[in-house]
C-alpha cells in the first residue's frame, strides 16, 4: 500500500515514475504509521481506531490520513472530547474481543485517561486470573515536540514502563515504527506505543522485507544502530538521531560508540545492553524526560546489577531538566539535552580510564 | 452609529424601568420595537445552528435546577405484596419460585459470610442485603449472552446464572481452587463462563467498559446488550458521565443500572449531588431513562427487560435508577450506626425488605409456602457452612501463581524471579510458613 513518496530534491513531474522505480526505499516515520495501521486494519476486522481527529480531519498528526475514506466510521471512530472516556471504552471493547488502538493526540493527555491504562488495562489480565485479556493499543506522539510548552512536551515513558502489565514501545526510525506498531497491535497484552512528533516528519531508507505486509518486529529486543568498542550509548525515539550524531563527532576524535536504539523500553532488553557494556566497558545512558527514575536510572542499575565488575567509569546519565518545559525557544533548548551533552558524557566516560599513573 | 444609538437608548430605557420593577423588563423590550428592526435577522424566529433548529424566544428563561415533583417511580408490588396494576412482564412460577429461591440464597450467603469475616476468618466482605431484588430481578430479566460489567454489589447475577456457593467460598477464602487464582479481595468475583466481568475494586471504572463491551456486541450484530451496575456514588465519577454520553454519541445496546441506595459509604446522596437522583441525568446525555422500585421484584424485572429490548432493537442506550436503601454498612471495614440512625436502618430492613415483599407475592400465588420456607432456609445453611468448612481447608494457591497471567506469555525476566523464589524457599524453609506450596 505504498503512496507517492516525495523526494524533496526531485521535481514533482517525476514523481510518481521514480517511485515505483526506486522501489520505495525512504519512507517518514507518518507513512510507516500510517501504512502499518491500514494493513493491519485491512488484515484483521476486529482492528478499529479511536480517538480525537482520528477520522474527518484525518488524524491531528496526519497519521490516520484516509483510514476513515477506506474502512469507514464504524472502524475509525471520531470520539468526544474525554480521554477517560474512550480509554475506559476501548478497554471494554478489548474486554469483549475487538482490537482497539486507540490514540491520545499526545501522551500528556494521556494522564487523563491513565486509571484505564493501569487499573483496568495493564492489571486485568492478571486480576481476573487470566480471564480477561486486553489486546489494546495505546498511541500517540510522547516527549518534546517543539515551542509547546509544560503540559505538551513531558516524555512518559518511566511511568508507564514501572506498571507490570504494560509493555511500553519507542521506535525512532520508519522500520522500527511499522514494525513494532504491527508487533503491538498483534499482541495480546495493552501496549503503550510512544511516537515523537518531531519524528513523524522524518524520512528512513526501508527495505523491501519491511514494506512487506506481514513484516513484525519482536517485542523486548533492543537494535545495535551502530557498532562500537569504547562506549555505550542508550537511547530511544528522538535521542536515538542524536546519539548517531554524537557518535559521528566522537569518531572523529577517536571514541568508537556502540549505539544501541532501545525500541523496547518494557520489556527492557537488558541482555542486550549488558553484553554490549561488557564489550565496551562504559555507558551513556540518554534520554528526553525528567531524569529522576527515569529510564536512565533503571538501565544504570541494571549494568551495576549484572556487569559491574565490568565497567571501567561510572555511568553517565544524560536527561531533560529537572523542570517543566519552558516555552520560550532559548529556554526550551537548554531544557533537553542536546548532541554535544552526550558527546562531553562520552569523553568523561572515556577519561576517566586514564590511569593515574600517567600524571605522575 | 445609528444601529449604536437605538442600542443605547433601549439600554437608558431599561435602566430607568429596572430602577422600578425588574418585573418590567420585558415589557420594557416588547414596547420598544425601533430595536429590533435594526438588529439583522430580529425578525427570523428560528435558526439553523449546529446540533439543529432552535426557536428564539424574548423572555430569559432560566431552566429550573429542580422541578416541582421528582420524576415518580415505577412499581408493580405495594409493600404488602399486592399487585398495583397490570402493568408488568408476566413471570411464570417456574421462574418466580427461581427468583424467590435466588434472593434468599443471596441474603443468607450475606448473613454467613458477613459473621465469617467477623470471626476472622476472612479478612473482608460486603453484604448487598436490601438489594436482593435488584441483583436477582435483573438477572432474570437477560440473557446469558448478556454481558454483565459488576461494581461489588452484584454477586446476584453470578448465583442467578450458576456460579456456586462453594466458587463464592473459594474466592472468599483465596484458596487454590478460587478461579481468581487468591488474585483479588474477597468478593471481587468474576467468571468468564457466565459472562460476568470481573469485580474491579475502582468505582464505575466499569461503566465505560460495558460500553465498549456493547459496542463490540452491536459490530457482531449480536442478539444481546451489555449491562452495567453501579451506585448512586458511583454516578459521581467522571467515568460515568464519559460513558453515557458515548454510549448515546456510539448508539451502543448497553443497559445502564442506577443502584441508588442512599448512601455511599458515610455519604448521603444529598452530599453526592443535588440534581432528583440519578434519573434525571439520562436525558442531559441524550440517554432513555426510567425510575423503579429497587425493592420491587417484579418492577425491576419488567424495567429491565423492556430496557434490554430497546437497547437491542433499537441500538441505545438506557439508563435505570432503582432507589433502594444500603440496609447493611458499606462493608465490614464500615460501622453505619456511627453516621446513621440505627432507627432507620431498622425500618429499611424490616418493613421494606425486598424478599420478604416477594414472598408475599409468590405465597399469595399459591406457589410457595412456610414448609418450602424453611426447607429452603435450613438446607441453604447446611449447604454454606460446608462450603465455608471446605474453603476454608484448602490449599492457598501455588507461587507459580504470583507469576502467572501478568502478560499472555511469561517474559524470561518474570520466569528468572520465579526460580529464585523458589530456590530461596528450598533453601530457607525455616523462613517461610508451611502452607507456601512451590
């Protein structure tokens, strides 16, 4: 189901021809989600979709754009105004064997819908003693978009990790979001998918195995973005393109960094990310949310639980300020981390290897 | 300006005349007419805004917040159990008897379990005494495709479609053979095979469940409704007013049943809203809705079947407020005396006892006597003590169950934590009580 992929440097005229020609290899992060959720609308009828805007206006983000036009409204459902409201609803329709994705225009909304998510989504299956399974799926853009301030820019990801029950996804690039966003509508358990609306815009080369309509990525398993020796670097969503660029800037200087694009905030793919500190010897844990037990946190002790005799330095943790979102642009910049945060954390990291003999 | 001076002028001349008599204000208007021909579209009496129609009227009318009369309540039974009318769904003996049956099994289950949790033999339980005929009467009014989404005072259906006194007594006691795997507190029951959703202890969180519940039921064009039970507290949460609304926006075949018993734990519904009860917000929401006797056997059973053929036949939504009163306290972490008068508690239980109104019914019939009375009572007792008895000896669940059922498969992290319980138990056997089973 491949739409016209535009190539900004190539004239319109063209297009079309050169699109099926080039055999789709870029897609954005919007076209994933959105192809992701019409195949799998298309291949299963218990799929529907809730939510604000979902439907006439096409999706607030664009995201469902044409869904409503081709399943119509009984499987793209425009709800009122109340998160609590359609997240309660769609877990009862999960309850009684449909498969809902249900979409908060952002995650920060979600809090007013979150009782649905963890009393009667996460901790059913388990309360009823297996009898009622919620194959539901929670979406929407997460974390700091751009100039919108406090109450549209917190990243929830730590929240909804802590809550057994859930599993919380974060993909970073067009592959990761067709196939963990199938992956999840096909599971059974309530899945916390969280998108970055800064993301939705950007384009990734995809292969042909992920354009195929039953392509899936495994729920739990981390993806090494890039290979490295000298230092590990977590990261999910949009720190995963910030990383990559830190560790373009620290080749430069000699620092091979192993990348690593969580994907999978719960289940956390610990054996991944400790095999590669144990290569590495240091880590550089990064994220865009508040830092106090955070994501950070729970991979820091993760390491210290399984590797500690491996690591070299302390464990570096970069994150957001400790504050609200400021609005005002200068502000708002030095609030979340930025490329050259995660380099300066790499070098201490690295620094601190130096034996002290070497001063004397 | 013109249009601005006749504006001015109507507004000096209402001033003057308020100074006299606000009465006089819309006199003031009709006498002054220069100002309506300037306004455009004075002259129109209807308007086509969004959501329809509306007629414009000159007088400000405030909608009362209450009307003269409450919207009256529908009976069948007087509380001498004698037939009001003809206005109900005929019930055969068969199915009376049946209802009769249920509701003193319901009240004696009650009376037990509540003295076993005051011997300390289970550590919570609350009772639905005075309610017995909403539960069973409901009940019997669906069918078992019906999708039933509990508060915690509704274990009536459960009994009504066959869950059984010794499954009540294993969820109680959290034994292993307790289908809730010793998951949940007493009386969070729920069973997949009668379509009864389980008990969540977070009030009206079900309410847009059976909501979603009932949509999934209209997608498969199944012959059948959801329903929904809960309290006049319940009513306050945000849930419920989410729920109706979309149930009236989505049309969904959901029946929503108002238990409006007076009072939510220590809260007398004159603290918990001031509109004439539960009822009255049907229609704010765009939802059918009807007043019954909650201690009326026959009127619930009634309301509830007509309500289940609207919401099926037609695909809406209806919303039915039984008034009813809590004889027993909130639970039996609550002692109602101390914010009740003990008087009127007693008037409840004794003169408007819903069975007891029944019985009259039933015996009056022909169907029932004192000799089946007792019988009943006597092998009802009989049948909980031993069911009590036996819970209460089995086996608590294995540890594998700690582990079990938080995802559809076991992730590795939750089968390594397992493993180590277990190994530590083996290891540590002194530490642990015995009836820890690996």
């Amino acid at each position: 189901m491949l739409r016209a992929i535009r190539h900004k440097s190539i004239h319109p005229a063209f297009c079309a021809f050169r699109a099926f020609s080039s055999a789709a290899k870029e897609m954005t992060v919007r076209d994933a989600l959105n192809s992701a959720l019409d195949e799998e609308m298309s291949a299963d009828p218990k799929v529907f979709l809730m939510g604000e805007e979902v439907g006439e206006y096409q999706g607030a983000y664009k995201i469902t754009k044409g869904l409503l036009d081709k399943y119509g409204p009984e499987r793209v459902l425009d709800t009122p105004i109340t998160e609590a409201g359609f997240a309660g609803i769609g877990v009862g329709a999960a309850y009684y064997g449909l498969r809902p994705v249900v979409e908060f225009m952002t995650f920060n909304f979600s809090m007013q819908a979150i009782d649905h998510i963890i009393n009667s989504a996460a901790k059913s299956y388990y309360m009823s003693a297996g009898q009622i399974s919620v194959p539901i799926v929670f979406r929407g853009p997460n974390g700091a978009a751009a100039g919108v301030g406090a109450q549209h820019s917190q990243c929830y990801a730590a929240w909804f990790a802590a809550c057994p029950g859930l599993k919380v996804l974060t993909p970073y690039s067009s592959e990761d979001a067709r196939g963990l966003l199938k992956a999840a509508i096909r599971d059974p358990d309530p899945v916390v998918f969280l998108e970055n609306e800064l993301l939705y815009g950007e384009l990734f080369p995809v292969s042909a195995e992920v354009l195929d309509s039953s392509f899936c990525l495994p729920i739990g398993k981390a993806k090494i973005e890039r290979e490295g020796k000298d230092v590990t670097i977590t990261a999910y969503s949009k720190m995963v393109g910030y990383a990559l660029k830190a560790a373009d800037i620290l080749a430069k200087e000699g620092i091979s960094a192993e990348v690593i694009n969580l994907r999978s905030i719960r289940p956390l793919d610990r054996s991944t990310i400790n095999a590669s500190v144990r290569k590495t010897n240091r880590l550089v844990t990064v994220e865009e949310s508040f830092p106090q037990h955070g994501v950070g946190a729970e991979i820091c002790t993760s390491v210290v639980e399984e590797s500690f005799g491996y690591l070299d330095a302390p464990v570096e943790r970069i994150a957001g300020a400790d504050v609200p979102m400021p609005y005002a642009a200068n502000l708002e910049r030095m609030a979340v981390p930025q490329v050259e945060d995660i380099v300066r954390a790499a070098k201490r990291t690295c620094h601190r290897s130096v034996p002290l003999a070497a001063t004397a | 300006m013109w249009k601005s001076n006749t504006i001015f002028n109507h507004f000096k001349s209402r001033l003057n005349f308020s100074l006299l008599s606000s009465r006089r204000f819309a006199s003031t208007i009709a006498q002054n007419p220069s100002t309506f021909n300037s306004i455009p579209h004075a002259n129109q009496q209807v308007i086509d805004f969004p959501g329809g129609t509306v007629k414009f009227i000159p007088e400000m009318r405030f909608i009362s917040e209450s009307s003269q009369e409450r919207i009256p309540c529908y009976r069948v039974l007087d509380d001498d159990g004698q037939l009001l009318a003809n206005n109900f769904v005929q019930v055969s003996e068969e199915v009376a008897v049946r209802m009769y049956n249920n509701m003193v099994t319901l009240q004696i289950m009650d009376t037990i379990f509540y003295e076993v949790q005051r011997q300390g033999r289970i550590s919570f339980y609350a009772t639905t005494i005075g309610e017995e005929a909403i539960n069973i009467a409901s009940a019997a009014a669906l069918t078992m495709d019906d999708v039933i989404f509990p508060q915690y005072r509704e274990p009536g259906p459960l009994l009504w479609r066959g869950f059984t006194l010794q499954e009540i007594a294993n969820q109680c006691f959290s034994n292993k053979y307790d289908n809730g795997k010793g998951r949940q507190m007493p009386i969070h029951y729920g069973s997949n095979k009668h379509n009864y959703f389980t008990v969540a202890s977070t009030v009206a969180t079900q309410v847009p469940h059976a909501v979603g519940a009932a949509y999934s039921l209209k997608m498969d064009k199944k012959d059948a409704c959801s329903i929904t039970y809960f309290g006049d507290g319940g009513s306050s949460e945000g849930d419920f007013h989410a729920a109706l609304n979309f149930a009236a926006v989505m049309e969904a075949p959901v029946i929503f049943l108002c238990r409006n018993n007076g009072w939510a734990i220590s809260t007398p519904t004159s603290d918990q809203f001031r509109s004439d009860g539960v009822v009255v917000k049907g229609q704010a929401y765009g939802v059918r809705s009807i007043r019954v006797d909650g201690n009326d056997a026959l009127a619930i059973y009634s309301a509830v079947q007509a309500a289940r053929e609207m919401a099926i036949n037609e695909e809406r939504p209806v919303l039915i407020e039984a008034l009813t009163y809590r004889v027993g306290h909130h639970s039996t972490s609550d002692d109602s005396t101390k914010y009740r008068p003990t008087n009127e508690i007693e008037w409840w239980r004794l003169a408007q006892d819903p069975v007891a109104r029944f019985r009259k019914w039933i015996e009056r019939n022909g169907w029932w006597n004192d000799i089946a009375e007792s019988e009943l009572r006597n092998s009802l007792r009989q049948q909980l003590l031993h069911s009590i008895q036996v819970a209460e000896n089995l086996e608590k669940p294995p540890i594998a169950d700690i582990f079990n059922d938080v995802y559809d498969v076991p992730p590795s992290s939750l089968r390594e934590q397992e493993q180590w319980v277990k190994d530590t138990i083996k290891k540590h056997p002194l530490d642990y009580p015995e009836n820890i089973s690996a």
